[in-house]
C-alpha cells in the first residue's frame, strides 16, 4: 500500500459533512440538557474520516447523473448523509465500552466512557440511533423525497446497523475472540460488523436519488458497497497490525492483544493486502457504465491508501 496524500476534493466534501453534522446536532440538542448532550456532541464532532456519509454523496451525484436529473439544491444530501455518520459514531462508543473492546483512545482523543463514564457513554450511544432516523425525516422534504423513499431509506439503514447487520457482526466478531475461524467465518464478521453499512450509505445514495431496487437500481451500488466494505476492513485490520498509535488515533495492536479475528491473522500480511487491492478492484469493477462515478472510485482510493 502506498500513502498518498488526501485528495482536495475528499477535504472539501467532509468539510460539507461536518458543517452538515454540527447544524443537525445544534437543531436537535437545543434545549437537551448539557450532561446529555455533551457526550453526543463528543462522539460525533470527534475527527472522524466521514468515510459513509462522503460515499452516500458521491453515491447520490452518480446516480442522479445516470437517471439525468440534476443532484437537489444546497446541503441537502449532507443533511441524509448525518444519518450513516450518527450510526457510526454510536457504534464507535459502543465498541470501545469495557464490556466490548474495552478501549481508551478513539480519533486521538480519549473515548467516550472514558471521558463521561461509561452510563453517560452508553446512553449517548443509544441516543444516536434514532437520531439518525430523524437526519432522514428531516432531509426528506428538502430533498423532494416520497413516503415510499423515505421508507426505503428508513429501512436500508435499520437492517445493515440491527440483528441482521452491524449489531450481528459485532455478536460473531466477539464469539470468535481467541478461536479458530475460517475465510467464511471472516467474510460473515466484516460483511456484519463493517461492510453492511458501508453498502447501506452506498445504497441510500442511489435511493435518495430515485434509483429504483433492484438489477435496474441500486443492486450494483449495494455489491460495490459490500465489496468496499470488506476491503475496508481488510485496510482496517492490517493499520492495526502495522500502523502506528499516533497516526492510527487509536491504539495499535488492539486486535492482536484481543485475539481478534482478522486477514492478515487469517491470512498473512502480504495475502490480506492483496485481498484489499483484489476486493477494491472487484467493487470498482461494478461502477463500469455508471457514468459520473468518478468521485465513488476517488473514495475507493483513498480508503486503500489512507493511512488511519
Ligand atoms: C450494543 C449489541 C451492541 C452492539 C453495538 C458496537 C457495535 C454494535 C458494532 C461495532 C461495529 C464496529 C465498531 C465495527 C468496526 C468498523 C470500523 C472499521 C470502524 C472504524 O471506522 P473508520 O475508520 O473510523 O471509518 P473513523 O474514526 O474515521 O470514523
């Protein structure tokens, strides 16, 4: 993997991100009393990569390109794509709770229960999830979007973050502490615990933008988003075998030190690297013909080199 540095065009969209997060959180905090809000504030103001919401929008302008109507006036799309970012930052405090990975330092800074307890942790935690429910409600007049979009929506994020997605990887990925797993038993951790809402931000651009289910619609963006999302996690465990603390925000070696399962455990370095590069090119391989994909292979890019 070579280190590259971000693209310009990376930058300025996250900072569209983050202007989007801080107005969704000053709108729905007001009036919250400040030890609630505080650690909500924390957990999703963190200096975070803004990895899923940034491919709900690239995402989106694709598909709005390919069905030839022009992408929705203002920061609309920013404001949907809150909605993957909150639920992402609630796993993140959930993730690093004693009771789960039990971790200190999380984007440079010391994790969420670590700087409120872990009570205040792990109810800004579950406060985060229907937060991001109503980031779509609220998009959704802005972005022009029906009763049967904003279901579809609703329901792409529910199933990659419950039971059957991210809380179900995150179940597998701590049965497997310490024991023996095989490529499948791999494959089904990351697809749950990582890749799900990876493709779900995918997906949710592509329905946001009126991409109709299946062959036709958003089936391709969700194979693309699954397959990066593995890939991602690929990235993910190998900067945790050989990245450093500093530049990681987090400390290295952590699943080593909890006998995680992960590629280059699974596999070795060499091969897990070549299992990221195989998986990227195989999820860039599903954006031939889309035309205007060329901000989704950027972001497919700067996952593989990024360096934290
Ligand atoms: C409470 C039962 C229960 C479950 C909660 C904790 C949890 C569900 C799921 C954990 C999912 C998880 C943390 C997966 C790891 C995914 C991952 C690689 C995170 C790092 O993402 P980045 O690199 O982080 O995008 P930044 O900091 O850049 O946002």
């Amino acid at each position: 993997m070579s280190a590259t540095a971000e693209p310009v065009a990376v930058t300025e969209r996250r900072a569209e991100v983050e202007a989007a997060l801080v107005r969704f959180l000053d709108d729905r905090l007001s009036g919250v009393p400040a030890g609630a809000a505080a650690p909500i504030r924390y957990a999703v103001l963190s200096p975070g990569k803004r990895v899923r919401p940034l491919l709900l929008i690239a995402s989106y302008r694709a598909a709005r390109c390919a069905l030839g109507r022009p992408p929705a006036a203002g920061d609309a799309v920013a404001d949907l794509a809150c909605s993957v970012e909150l639920v992402h930052a609630y796993s993140l405090v959930h993730d690093d709770l004693p009771c789960m990975d039990d971790d200190v330092l999380r984007r440079g800074r010391p994790t969420a229960h670590v700087q409120f307890g872990a009570a205040a942790a792990l109810l800004a935690g579950a406060a985060l999830m229907p937060l991001a429910v109503e980031a779509i409600l609220c998009a959704a007049v802005p972005l022009g979007l029906t009763d049967g979009t904003v279901r579809r929506l609703v329901g792409c994020l529910c199933a990659a973050s419950g039971a059957t997605g991210m809380v179900g990887g995150q179940l597998l990925d701590l049965e497997a502490e310490g024991r023996e797993v095989t490529a499948e038993g791999l494959e089904a951790i990351h697809s749950g615990k990582t890749a799900r809402l990876i493709a779900a931000s995918v997906a949710m651009g592509g329905i946001a933008a009126g991409l109709p289910p299946g062959e036709d619609g958003t089936a391709r963006l969700e194979r693309f988003g699954l397959r990066l999302g593995l890939a991602f996690q690929a990235i993910d465990d190998i900067l945790d075998l050989r990245g450093d603390t500093r530049e990681l925000g987090k400390e290295q070696g952590r699943d080593a030190a909890l006998r995680k399962a992960t590629y280059p455990g699974i596999f070795g370095l060499e091969e897990a690297e070549r299992i990221g590069r195989e998986l990227a090119g195989s999820a860039e391989r599903e954006l031939d013909g889309l035309p205007a994909a060329e901000e989704l292979r950027l972001l497919v890019r700067y996952i593989i080199d990024r360096r934290h």
